[in-house]
C-alpha cells in the first residue's frame, strides 16, 4: 500500500494545482487544463511561461509571480505536458510584447512546447523557446543527440528572464539573456535512493546499500554514474569537479570571479545535509578554484518526489546584468527573498572577567580524594561509552533515538579532559566537569548535567572551597544538583526521568552515610537503588521529556533511557570506590 497522503493517485495533479491555487496570492487556473497563471492587470511586457512533468515541486508552479514566471503549465507526473495546455497558457497571458517560453531540455517537453509555439504563432502571438540544458553529468564525447538534460539551473533561467521581461526588455533581450544564463550554468546530481511514484508501494528503483548513483536526471531515471558512498565533501568535490570540467564557460572562470551556488534538495534530503554540502562546496570554490560565492540558494527549489539525493548548480556571474537580474524583486512564494550574501564573521564572544576560570591547582592529584575522585571519572566515562547502543536501543523506542550519541560524547569529552581537573578542590572540580560538558554534550540531557554540576559548583565555592571531595561534601553537591535539576527541568521522581535514578540514589547514599557507614556501602545503596530506580521506569507513565508525547503503550518494559544512564554512572563510581 502506498504511504503517501493522496487520495486518488490519478488526482493528485489537479488535486495539487487546486491546492497551490486556492494558497497563493494573485494565482488562477485555467479551466479544464493544469496551468497555473500569475494574474496581472494592464501589463504589456514580455510574459514567460514554464512547466514540464508534475513531482518537481515547487517547480514550476512555485515560481510564478512578479520577476518570474507568468504561467506554470504541468504535466502528469514526470510526463510533458500537452501541446493543448501550453497553447492554452500562452492564449491565457501573452501580450503584444510576446512570450518566451523557458524549457528544459527533455524531448517532449521540447515537442510540446515546440508545437505549441507554432500554432501559437499561427495565431498571431511573438513566441521564441530558450531551451535549458545545465546538465554536466557526462562528458561532451558522450552526449547523443538527445543533449544534456535540463536541471535545476532551470530556475536561474528563470529569474533572469522574468526580471528582464519586467524591466521592460523585449523578447529578443529577454530570451538573449536567459539563453546567455543557461550558457553559465551547470549542475550536477547525486543520489542516495530512487523516489516513490504516487500510488506505488515503493521506491521506482533499488539503488545497492552502500552505494550512490552520480549524475542522475530528476525523473528518477538512472545516473550516469555508480559509486561507492563516501564523506560529504568527496561528494560535493565529484560534482563540482564535473561542472567545472564539462561546462565550457564556468570552466574558463578565473580566479576571483563570482558564482551563485545552488545546492538543491530533490525531495527526501533535509537542510542539514543540504547546509554540509552547501558548506563543502563553499570550500572548494575558495580552496581549489579561488572562487567567489556572492549569492547562495540552499533548499527545496527543484526535487524528484520524495528522491534521497541533491544537485549541486553554479551559475557564473561574470556579467553584471545577470547579478541584477538575480538580485531584482520578485514575488514567487518558492524563490528565496534575498540571497546575496556578506563576508562571512566569527564573532568571539569570552565570558566577564569574574565569571572566568580562576587559577586553580591541576595535574595529578594529591590527596586520597582527589586520586579516588580521577579513578572514578574515568571509570564513569569508560561506562557510559560501553552503554551507548543499549541507550540507544531505549530511546529510539521511546523518544528521539539521540540518548546514546549524547551521553558517549560527554563521556569521551570527561575521559579525555580528566587528567588535567583540579582534581584536590572539590567546588573547582565541580564547575570544571560542568564546563566539560557544556562545550561537549548536547540535548536536554547535557543541559540538565550542566546544570546539576554548576549548581554544585556554586553552592560548593560557598561552604566548601578549596576543600577535598570528601564523601560528606560529594552528597551535599549531590542534593544540590538533583535540587537544580528538578527546579529547572519541572519533573520530578515518578515522572519517568533520570530523576527516577538520582532520586532513590540519593536517598539511599544519604541514609547510609548518616547511619556511619563506609564509603563502599555508601556507594553500594546508591548503586543498587539507582538500578532498582531505573528498572521501575518500565512501569511508570511518562509525564515529562520526549516519552510524555508517546503512546503509553510503547512505553512498557523500555526503561527510560536517561534513568539508565544515570545508573550506569552511579554504579561505575561504586566499582571505582570497591577496586581502591
């Protein structure tokens, strides 16, 4: 069964433009036909007119509006559409300034379109066709008769020709300009897994596990290319390098010259991935290329349904007209409203001079406590590290699947920092753990132990500083923390947390140590009750974190995750305290 939300796979077209229709100002549609025009009053300027085959949304119907396109004719999905609803489109908008018609290069788009624009000129209108064609997957010696493909540097294409045609060009400028644009544009694709079809029960194509396919169309056809799946950066270097080697005029761009960057989602490819590749391809533009980006458009403008995969398209911006043409006003709710970028800053913000690290003694402890405390840090980290898959396991079920990746890297950051802790002075040791980990551990979980240890830390300074990490002070910094955590984080014991480890933990340990016992059995009550605390969450409802908004259901016999990180730490500071 397909999992998408449609109702009628055949529908889902029309349904589609109804939907962009009834959301978008100044939008209309012509009857019986899957055209979408920009309505606009009076105007006598050039019209430009786009489309193709429906699943490259927001292609093209995203694009229409002031400084862009004035007509979006779609087909079904990745089919060309019909000769009769381009001639409609042109009827519907074309001036006596004419109409140019942008249009990929894929054959029957080209026939489509052609035709139309010659009955169209039968009846009178000034129709010209600027086909696209940035494809730079392969090279020259390969590409048939056929041409290369028209990619997202469509939309470049797009913008300078809809802001000329409204600065009053005339067709022969508008068209003269665009086809100058395509000339300057190259892009190039990647992909990780094929789309799914509307109505289809998965993916078009299998692409290997381990694998990715390079140079590939946005109809979900194969690439040119199969690779092993690498880095990020290898990848965008691969793409870049072909752009370069097979597009004549970026080829010949020197150093110092200026290029808009478009690194483009084709459907399944969130921002965050898209941001690294935007990052890798900044990098390499300036490293290898000595290269300018001026202007950058980073996001969904042109996809292939649901494909995992982007396309990475540079746009040389060796002539000045283009750049204002790229930077004139325009209304389309899919084009970004500004993309021209300033010199990129790293601000340097330090902390006031009184909230700075002290001089504090580090480097090999001194004292019985200090050497027992740096035994037990490390073996807390060692732990937590061994920990990680079991956390995961948890928290993929009952939250958001990050508990493990989380706790390790403040594990790691605690093993690797702390030989160098001042290790003699408990309040110092308590706010150098915190800073550990607020530099290192993300999530609610690295908030909530920065500010256990932080609160610890403060009330330390206060009635204990300078002072060693005595069992007596260690349960003060305890309760204090577990204090700030509640105050702060809102849960409490019994509301399925870490809390429900810390809690009983501190309890027990307190209770112990006021009965004058010794620090094994101190350690030892907070151990078991930290497990038995967390082994509890399995039953427990989730009135706080992430698991508060999952079903209830799913919640029994997973403990929470945050609950046995807690417990693996407290326990691991009994096996340091029961091997001395």
């Amino acid at each position: 069964m397909s999992k998408k939300f449609l109702n009628a796979p055949d529908d889902v077209v029309s349904e589609m433009l109804d939907g962009v229709c009834l959301a978008t100002p100044s939008i209309a549609r012509i009857a019986d036909q899957n055209v979408l025009v920009h309505v606009r009053e009076g105007e006598d300027k050039v019209v430009v007119i786009s489309g193709g085959g429906s699943g490259h949304e927001p292609a093209m119907a995203g694009y229409l509006g002031r400084g862009m396109l004035d007509a979006a004719v779609c087909g079904n999905v990745y089919a060309s559409p019909s000769v009769e609803a381009v001639l409609s489109a042109i009827r519907a908008t074309t001036t006596d300034a004419g109409a140019a018609l942008v249009v990929m290069n894929y054959t029957g788009d080209r026939l489509n379109f052609g035709l139309a624009a010659e009955r169209a000129k039968l009846e009178g209108f000034d129709v010209e066709m600027v086909i696209v064609n940035d494809d730079c997957a392969l090279a020259s010696d390969r590409v048939g008769i056929a041409g290369r493909r028209g990619l997202a540097g469509t939309l470049f294409a797009h913008k300078v020709a809809g802001a000329a045609a409204d600065a009053g060009k005339s067709l022969k400028e508008v068209c003269a300009e665009a086809r100058a644009c395509v000339e300057a544009t190259g892009t190039m694709g990647v992909a990780l897994q094929a789309c799914t079809l509307p109505g289809s029960s998965g993916v078009a194509r299998e692409i290997a596990e381990g694998t990715m396919e390079l140079g590939l169309g946005i109809h979900g056809e194969p690439g040119a290319h199969t690779a092993k799946t690498t880095s990020a950066d290898e990848v965008v270097e691969t793409l870049m390098t072909s752009i370069f080697a097979q597009n004549e005029k970026i080829g010949e761009l020197s150093e110092g010259s200026n290029v808009a960057l478009m690194v483009n989602s084709l459907g399944a490819t969130p921002l965050m991935e898209l941001y690294v590749a935007a990052r890798a391809a900044f990098s390499w533009l300036a490293g290898v290329k000595k290269i300018n980006v001026t202007h950058a458009y980073i996001g969904t403008f042109m996809s292939a349904i649901d494909m995992n995969g982007f396309s990475v398209t540079v746009c040389a911006l060796d002539d000045d007209t283009r750049v204002q043409r790229l930077e004139a006003p325009c209304s389309c709710s899919a084009w970004p409203k500004t993309a021209k970028l300033t010199p990129a800053k790293l601000l340097s913000v330090s902390a006031p001079a009184s909230d700075r690290n002290e001089t504090i003694a580090s480097g090999p402890p001194t004292t019985p406590e200090g050497v027992m405390a740096l035994k037990a840090i490390k073996r807390v980290a060692k732990d937590l590290i061994a920990v990680e898959d079991t956390l995961t396991k948890y928290d993929t079920a009952v939250g958001d699947g990050d508990c493990g990746t989380t706790i390790r890297k403040g594990a790691e950051a605690l093993m690797k920092a702390a030989d160098a802790y001042p290790l003699d002075d408990v309040s110092a040791l308590m706010r150098a753990i915190g800073d550990t980990i607020r530099q290192n551990m993300g999530g609610t979980s690295g908030v909530l132990y920065d500010i256990f240890f932080t609160a610890a830390a403060d009330k330390l300074a206060k009635v204990a500083k300078g002072k060693a990490p005595s069992v007596d002070i260690v349960l003060l910094a305890f309760s204090t923390g577990v204090q700030a955590m509640c105050q702060y984080g809102g849960a409490r014991a019994g509301d399925r947390t870490m809390l429900d480890a810390l809690v009983p933990a501190l309890t027990m340990a307190t209770t112990t140590y006021m009965s004058k016992k010794s620090v094994i059995e101190v350690a030892s009550e907070a151990a078991k009750a930290a497990a038995n605390g967390a082994e509890d969450t399995k039953s427990m409802k989730a009135n706080a974190g992430r698991s508060s908004y999952v079903n209830q259901d799913v919640l029994k016999e997973t403990p929470d995750p945050g609950a046995v990180a807690a417990a693996t730490w407290i326990n691991a500071i009994f096996a340091a305290v029961s091997e001395s």
